[in-house]
C-alpha cells in the first residue's frame, strides 16, 4: 500500500491516470477499519444510519457502499467514468452516482448531512471544494476527509519498499519524499478534530501489487517501467513473506470539521 500524490494542487492529468487503472483500484485497494466508522460518528455527531452522505471523489465506491451497509443514503461524486462504472456494477440500492467535479457539485444546497472525501480531497481546489461541501450542508452537518497510509516507519520492509518506488516513480508522493505530510484539508476548517486510527492489513502479495498497480504515479509510467518495477517488488515481497500473506501496518488519518 503506497500512498496518492498530497502535494498541493495535482495536475487534472495525473489525476485522470485512475481511469486506465480502475479495475486494479477497485481489486486492490484496501477499505477501511470499523473504527473509522465509529470515531466519524463520535466527532461529527451525525449518525450514519439514516444519514444523507455526499461521497466526494467516490471512485469504485470504497467508502460510498461501507457507509451504505451503515445505513446512510449516499450521493457517490466522481468525475472518472470508468471508476463509476465499478461503482454502478455492485448494484447497492440507496448509493446514486453521479459523475461530476467535487469543485462544482450538482446538488442542491442544503440537502446533506456529511460531506465526506475517502482518499480523495487532495486533488480538489482547497477552496472551492470546501465551499461546495458547506453549500450542500443542512445546518449541523460536518465535513469529513479520511486517508488510508501504509505506515512505513512500523517496517523496515516497508520502507524498503517506497525508497524503491521514490527512485523509479517521477510522480511518487509518499514517506520516502523528505516533504512529505498528510493532505492540510485541516487548515481548512473553522473547527475541526483530528485522529489517528492505527489497524494491520493481511493481504496476498499479487493483491498488495494490485493495489500498487491502482496508484496514479504507476498508472503514469511507461508500461514496461511499471512492469518492471512491479517484478521488483513481487521479488522482494517473496522474500521478506513465503507464505504469500503481507502484514501491512496502517493507519487512517481522519479530519473532521462542523
């Protein structure tokens, strides 16, 4: 599990990478621990069943469809047509997508109760789409952004592992770049608290790469360079784990503001 470019203001090119790799992303890439459920719920205050959720930057729907199976009625915003397609295939009632900007949502004002961004805020306007998300807030909804992190400083494999992609990725954001820091959607918001949600993730090695396959700064490698790396990897991964199953440390960065 790597981590997606956090500097501020991506490229739109780099970000439309996702929709060559989205068969990878939806296979690959992880969800999220019950406990991030529960701590969105003690910090907002808004309860998830029954909740209308706004899922900004929704993709295959990792976080639309958990928040589903939660109870809430969810409005999945993507602008990647391929990525919604995967969305759609689950066929979960009560999740609509729509494939739009996160920047210029076409809702109505006043018609959710969370506004939430699973891996997704850093590659909107800082401004705008906070501005959209407070438009389209009944009075005492909150805003809520969440990101998955491999967290390489618990693993010297895994740290192995991004120094490897930091010297072949042109486009590689993560631990291995000195600059590197968590998404500042904080500064964005009146009020706001912050958690760490510590989990552990046991996933085969061909769905670890499948997950790396899924990231933008893959996605924009030459094919060849992309391959070779992931062969890389793969060896290296035999190595450190023959039974074939990668205890990948993570935790879940979780702001939320009202």
């Amino acid at each position: 599990m790597t981590h997606e470019r956090l500097r501020t203001g991506p490229s739109r090119e780099l970000g439309l990478a996702f929709e060559r790799v989205a068969d990878a992303y939806d296979a690959g890439r992880p969800g999220y621990p019950d406990e991030l459920y529960h701590a969105l719920v003690e910090v907002s205050g808004v309860p998830l069943d029954g909740a209308t959720v706004v899922d900004v930057g929704a993709g295959t729907g990792k976080l639309a469809h958990a928040l589903r199976a939660r109870g809430s009625r969810v409005v999945a915003v993507d602008p990647g047509a391929e990525m919604l397609a995967r969305l759609r295939a689950k066929g979960t009632a009560g999740v609509a997508a729509v494939r739009a900007d996160g920047n210029a949502l076409p809702l109505a004002g006043r018609s959710a109760d969370l506004v939430t961004y699973g891996q997704s805020w850093h590659w909107l306007d800082p401004v705008a789409s906070i501005e959209e998300a407070r438009r389209v807030l009944r009075p005492g909804g909150a805003v809520a952004a969440c990101w998955n992190f491999a967290h390489a400083a618990q693993a010297e494999w895994l740290a192995a592992h991004e120094e490897r992609l930091a010297g072949a990725c042109p486009t590689y954001w993560g631990p291995a770049t000195e600059e590197w820091s968590v998404p500042p959607i904080a500064a964005a918001f009146e009020v706001v608290e912050e958690r760490w949600i510590p989990w552990t993730r046991l996933v085969g090695i061909e769905d670890f790469l499948l997950d790396l396959r899924s990231h933008s700064y893959m996605a924009a490698m030459p094919e060849a360079e992309a391959d070779a790396l992931v062969e890389l990897q793969r060896a290296e991964l035999r190595r450190e784990f023959p039974d074939d199953v990668v205890s990948v440390p993570m935790r879940v960065y979780l702001a939320v503001g009202r």
